[in-house]
C-alpha cells in the first residue's frame, strides 16, 4: 500500500498493511519493542477483530474500505509538551474532511469524531513515559467511511460517512493528507 500525494520526512514512510489483524494499537506497541522500527511507521489494516478504542472500550472495524491506522513517533519531550495533543488531532481530521470533502463534522471532546449526532471516528493517544519524558508516541485513528450495518449495540450511536452522505472517501488519499498536517504540527509545536 502506497499513500498518494505523501510531502512528510518520516511519518507514513514506512507502512505495513494487514488485510485482517487484532488491532493497529496492539502492532505499533509489538513493533515498538524492536528499535530498528523507524519513528513515522503506520500500520493499517482493513479489519480490527479487537480495535481498541479509550477507557479500554472495542473499536468496531468489520468492513474494507474503512479506517483504520497507528501510527509511532518516537521522541524525547516533555510529557507537558503533549497537553491538548488528541484534540488537536481530532480538529485536523475534522478540517480534512471539510476543506477536502466538504463535511461538516463536530468534536466531542477530547476523542470523537461526530456527523449529525453520531459517532463517525475515534483517536486513542497511548504514551511510553520515563521520567517525565515522552519516548514513545502511539495513536490509533479510526474513521467509518464504507460501512453501513452496525452491531446491536452500536446501531443507535454509529454512522459512516458513506451512510450520511453517500460520499465515498479513498482511505489513502486522508491518511496521506493526515500525515502531511500531523508531521507539520509536530515539527512546529512538539518537537
């Protein structure tokens, strides 16, 4: 898998696809262990059998064609340096998706990613700490753009881009974009 239109030095460089896998998050922390994973690496996979979303809650990833990705940034900063970090994430997809593919979507802060009233994505920011300082930086993305059938359990609170616009949304194209403000925004503020 290739990302289009990719103008970053590191993030997004080094990608590892899975057709099927237990959960981007789970990958980015096992590659993490080896230190010859370069910081930038992204995992992405077309289906999550145990995606992790916060407070230890499931990420439903059931359908192709939606997103879901990790990625690693490996530094050295204070963790103070971090503050407000998930949201701003969350503000950048949600710029994305208005300046690229005029959808109007809201924040529920600090992690989700909302489209009339429903849960369209999520952001899960996990952190390695030692002694104050950030080594490692892991965050997982998850944005329903294909799917249309929910679980039970979700039905009421989940949606799709494609359910409430009939838009069709090419995955690497955001993430390629994703990538390009992300890293920007860390080269500015972060590091």
């Amino acid at each position: 898998m290739q990302l289009k239109n990719l103008n970053t030095k590191y993030l997004g460089r080094n990608i590892i696809y899975f057709k099927r896998i237990d959960s981007t998050q789970n990958e980015i922390w096992r590659l993490y262990k080896n230190e010859n994973t370069p910081s930038g690496t992204l995992v992405i996979a077309d289906f999550q059998t145990q995606g992790k979303g916060t407070h230890g809650r499931k990420w439903y990833t059931d359908e192709a064609n939606n997103i879901a990705f990790s990625f690693l940034i490996k530094m050295n900063c204070n963790i103070s340096r971090l503050n407000g970090l998930t949201k701003k994430i969350a503000l950048i997809i949600k710029e994305i998706l208005k300046q690229k593919y005029n959808i109007e979507t809201k924040i529920k802060e600090p992690n989700d990613i909302i489209l009339n009233n429903k849960k369209l994505g999520g952001i899960l920011t996990e952190t390695k700490v030692i002694e104050e300082k950030v080594k490692a930086l892991v965050i997982g993305i998850g944005i329903n753009t294909e799917q249309d059938k929910f679980t039970k359990e979700i039905a009421e609170i989940a949606t799709s881009i494609k359910k409430e616009t009939g838009k069709e949304i090419k995955r690497e194209e955001l993430i390629a974009e994703f990538c390009n403000r992300f890293e920007q925004y860390l080269e500015e503020e972060i590091k």
